[in-house]
C-alpha cells in the first residue's frame, strides 16, 4: 500500500471508514462480520482507520478497540468527540451536537476508554457547536494534545474561514469532509485553505454513499433506517436524473479497466498527495476491490473525463436536507 502524510503521521494512502460497521446504513453486519473487515484491511496493508464516538452510540469505537488494540502499534487510530449520543429523560439517546470543553474532555475519555488505548493518534471536532467559539473547542483539544491524549487534533465538515481560526490557536492536521466526484464542495474553498496551512484533506463518502460503484440502482431497496432515503440526491425526484450519468461513467472506467469505484477512488487520490479517502464497506470483496485502486495509474485524460462527468453541475440535488446543512459549517454550492 502507497502511502501519504497527516502532519507526521505515515498512513496508507486509502484508510477505512468505520462508520457503516455499526451505523447509518440500515441494520449494520454482525460483530462478527465487522472484525473479519477490520483485520481483512490491516492484512491488505490499511493503517488509516477512521470511527467517532457517534457511531452507534459509541458501539463502532468498541468494535475497533477490541479487534485493533492488539495491533495499535502498527496503526493511526482517529475518532471524533463534539457529536455524540446523549440519553434524555425519556430514556432515548439521541444525536446531540455539543462543542463545550467539558463535553469534549469526557467525550475523549470515553473514547480512548472504548478503543482501549492511552493515545488517540487523531481526533477530530466532529462538528463544530456554532453555539461555542471555535477558539473555545480547539482550546479544550490542544489541552488534551498537552495531556497526551491525543496526537493531533483534526476538524470535520468546516469552512475556510473557520478552519484559519482554529489553526491559530492549534495546528490543524486534518480537515475531514465529504469529497467525491459528486461532491465538489472542498473545492469552493476549503481544500487551498488545507494546503495553505499544511493540512491534510481526509475524503469521506468518497464512492458517494455507494452512488459511484453503479450498484445502488434502486432506492426503494434500502433499509427504512439508511440516513440516505431523506438526501435530496437519492429522492424521487432526483436519483433518476444522477443514474442517468453512470452509462457514460462506467463506460469511462471499463475503457481504462477497472471497476467504477475504482476509477472514483484513482480520481480522488490525483486530485492531490494531501487527500486521503476513507471508503467504508461491509464486504470483504468490495474492501480488496476500493483497496485496488491505490495501486491504479489513470491518465490524465482519463482523470480529466471523469471529472467532466460528474460534478457540481452535473450531479442533481444539494447532498444535505435542510437541517443537516445547517448544522454544516462548510460552503455549499447553491444547487447540486
């Protein structure tokens, strides 16, 4: 496996998302089933693995610590605190987006108490709490980079602008964000930002929740859970209209052969040696198949094709509901 930087960490050039091992996407395989993925993509040379203390309710950071802990020295470990799952008084947890320093100090707790390790390699503000400064939030994570909690601090789903403040009180390693070929949005402005500091860009839904390997071909399929079924781009109205882009895709990719994902996943690691996809999977098959495509040379035409195809302006829908965008603090293209 190929390799990239994220500050002075060495990690594999494609890492895995964790998230779908216990969240988000219907019933989620069993734990079983789960640690046969983990340790499937450590043996094919993964060292990247991304969870947070969101998913499943904290049920993902304990999957990973107890498959990975015997294997810690030989990985980055990354997760997330600032959006968690919080207990109300009706007894339902809940996702609840809370940036307060108290709030990030025991999320970390907890965190590196599921994931069994002293260290976590690189944590993230898993949203920013618009109701706390950003100064305030990133103050909190630089005390626990003091502490020896965590390694190196990283933000998710945010701005240029806030991105430049946060760097001011604390290196920033990572920004982590949705980037794919149907998701064009780091490109307003968040990804010069990166490079202007010296942040790298960590990719998430790169195969665009499933979109871009041309398998999700019918909506009305999914689990009545899939955070999918509310998103614009996969509703009624609009997923005919973005299926009606992958002939030409797929088409694209068989002439350069390889497999869709793969050409989505090759067109994300040229776009730049700071970006990082982190594509999920529950299949062992479609593990070794994203895997592939670190070692998969795309001409530039080819590259440059599959950018033309799909983008912005082609792809219909804006990627977030309503609410969902404006818990985001990123730049959004007004339409699609």
């Amino acid at each position: 496996m190929h390799t990239r930087r994220i500050a002075n960490l060495e990690v594999s050039a494609i890492g895995l998302g964790c998230m779908n091992l216990s969240h988000a996407y219907g019933t989620p395989p069993s734990p079983e089933q789960g640690e046969r993925v983990l340790l499937a993509a450590l043996d094919a040379g993964v060292t990247l693995f991304d969870t947070a203390a969101l998913y499943g309710f904290g049920a993902n950071e304990e999957l990973v610590g107890r498959v990975l802990a015997p294997h810690r020295r030989k990985i980055t470990l990354c997760s997330k605190g600032g959006m968690a799952g919080v207990k109300g008084e009706d007894g339902v947890t809940r996702r609840v987006i809370d940036g307060r320093p108290a709030t990030l100090r025991r999320n970390c707790e907890d965190s590196l108490r599921r994931l069994r390790t002293d260290v976590i390699d690189l944590y993230y503000l898993h949203r920013w709490d618009k109701q706390v400064p950003i100064e305030d939030s990133v103050g909190e994570l630089s005390r626990l980079v003091e502490v020896g909690k965590v390694r190196a601090i990283g933000l998710s789903e945010v701005s240029a602008a806030t991105l430049r403040k946060a760097h001011a009180v604390h290196p920033i390693a990572a920004v982590q964000t949705e980037y794919s070929l149907w998701t064009r949005n780091p490109e307003i402005a968040v990804l010069a930002a990166c490079r202007e500091i010296g942040a790298a860009f960590v990719a998430f839904s790169p195969l665009a929740r499933a979109f871009l390997t041309g398998r999700l071909t019918d909506v009305g399929a999914l689990d009545a859970k899939d955070i999918r079924r509310p998103m614009p781009r996969f509703s009624a109205e609009h997923y005919p209209r973005n299926l009606a882009l992958l002939p030409a895709f797929e088409a694209l990719a068989r002439d350069a052969g390889c497999t869709p994902a793969q050409l989505a996943l090759a067109w994300l690691l040229a776009q730049g040696e700071d970006i990082v996809p982190i594509p999920g999977t529950t299949s062992l098959d479609h593990l070794h198949e994203d895997l592939a495509a670190a070692d998969l040379p795309l001409p530039a035409d080819v590259v440059a094709r599959a950018g033309e195809l799909i983008n912005q302006r082609t792809v219909s829908g804006p990627r977030y509901p309503a609410q969902a965008t404006q818990e985001v603090d990123t730049e959004e293209f007004a339409a699609g």
